[in-house]
C-alpha cells in the first residue's frame, strides 16, 4: 500500500516538475489517485500558473476542488475532470473568464452546476453520465459562446426535454427518454 503511494506521489512531482521546466501550458495528472489537489503544487507553480491553460484531473479520487484551485489558475482554457467523486463546483468557478471546456462526465453531480453559466467564453459542458435532473435551460440559452452540452445518461426530466429544444441555439446531448447509464 504505502509503495503505490510512493509511487503515485513520485508521478505527481514527476507531471508537476515536467510542466515547470518545459514551460508548458498544460498539467496533466490525470489517473494519480488524488483525493485532493496537493497543496505543495500552489507553491511550485506559481511562477507559471498563469501561463497553464489545459488541466487534467481526469479519472482520480477527487472529491471537491477548493476556491484556491479556481482562482490560481484563472487562465485555464480547458479543465478536465471526468470520472472523479464530484457533485458540486465552488463559486470561484466563476473566475475562469477563459475558460472555454469542462468536462465533468463521469462524477456525481445530482445539480447541475450554475456557476458554469456565468462564464463568457465556455462552448463545451460534459456532464454526461451523472445523476443530473434539471437544467437551467434559460441561463444555457443566454451564454454568448455555448456550442455543446451533453447531458446523456443523466435522469432528465421530461421538462428539460419539451424545453429546451426552441430555445437553444447550440447542440444539447440527451439520452432517449427512459435511458438509463449502463450499470458500472
């Protein structure tokens, strides 16, 4: 046990020290069994954390990001955090005036997460394969950018359907009615 944990955390420091030196735009940590975005990483990258435009947290333990997360790097282009224990954002979500794609699939959002409705320059939401219910098709409708949402295997109300469809002007993914996600 304590050896995959040594392990895990060498590949954290390996992917972070990686970034830093090459003066890349993009961390990826994807599949380190994080539970929690390691503090130390705030400190090793705030020389470059502006410049960090893609994240990868995909398919780890996270359970929450913190506000602190939001607002370090508030330059991201894309964040993908698919296939983590999420169900909520923090409000500091808001802060990624950049932020162009998110990719929440795979995570336990039983809301959808609002805040991600205030953000100019986002075209893409991946919240497909949660338990989401009910969307803020009206607020979805008014984002300038918005391309795609894709909400398929989610329990969507048959409201969301008879809805949204005259009011969008972008591509909304659904199961067919009665879908339900494939059992893990």
């Amino acid at each position: 046990m304590l050896k995959k944990m040594g392990e895990a955390v060498a590949r954290v420091a390996r992917k972070v020290n990686e970034t830093v030196e090459s003066g890349s735009d993009t961390l990826d940590l994807a599949e380190c069994k994080l539970v929690s975005f390691p503090i130390g990483i705030y400190k090793v990258l705030r020389n470059v954390s502006d410049q960090i435009h893609l994240i990868t947290l995909a398919d780890n333990e996270l359970k929450s990001l913190t506000s602190k997360f939001m607002t370090t790097f508030s330059q991201l282009r894309e964040l993908h955090l698919e296939g983590n224990f999420l169900h909520r954002l923090p409000t500091e979500v808001g802060s990624l005036q950049h932020l162009k794609v998110i990719d929440l699939s795979r995570n336990q959002f039983q809301d959808f997460p609002e805040q991600l409705t205030t953000l100019p320059s986002l075209e893409t939401i991946n919240l497909e394969e949660n338990e989401i219910v009910d969307v803020p098709v009206e607020k979805l409708a008014a984002m300038p950018a918005l391309r795609s949402v894709n909400l398929r295997s989610n329990p969507l109300n048959a409201e969301v359907r008879v809805i949204a469809p005259p009011l969008i002007k972008f591509d909304m993914l659904m199961s067919p009615e009665g879908a339900r996600a494939p059992p893990p």
